[in-house]
C-alpha cells in the first residue's frame, strides 16, 4: 500500500514538473529537495495541513521500524543469553 502511495506521488511530481526543471531554474537547491518542495507547493496550498500530515507520517514510520529492530535485537540477546 505504501509503495502504491509513493508511486502516486512520484508520476504526480512527474506530471507538475514536466517541461520547466526547477533544479536548473535554481527553484530548489538540489534534487533531493523535489519532493519537499512539490509537498509545499502543490499539497499545501490545496490542503493546509497535508505538509504537516506527510511529516508526521515519515516520523511514525521511521519510529516503527526503529521498534521493530529493537525487539527483534532484544529478543536476540534474550535468546542468546538463556541458551
């Protein structure tokens, strides 16, 4: 499903920013920053709140994942020590 919701938004970046490059244009840094910067342009001004919805988003699955290898690091340690 997330791959699905990423795939989206990269042909929607693709299709807003096909014909004008904004790397070359000096509209952003680099082009790392693309994705950032049409989250702000686009997204924002139709929803207001969809910038701080992505951040929060990118957070809770970066802490997710950061659970699941603490466990799993846990659960090994626990395992290695009792046997």
């Amino acid at each position: 499903m997330l791959k699905i919701l990423f795939i989206f938004c990269g042909i929607a970046a693709f299709v807003f920013y096909y014909g004008c490059d904004p790397v070359l244009s000096r509209a952003v840094p680099n082009s790392a920053h693309l994705a950032s910067n049409w989250i702000v342009q686009v997204l924002s001004n139709k929803i207001p709140s969809l910038a701080g919805i992505c951040l929060a988003s990118l957070i809770t699955f970066s802490m997710s994942q950061h659970s699941i290898g603490i466990v799993s690091l846990k659960s090994l340690i626990i395992y290695d020590v009792i046997k």
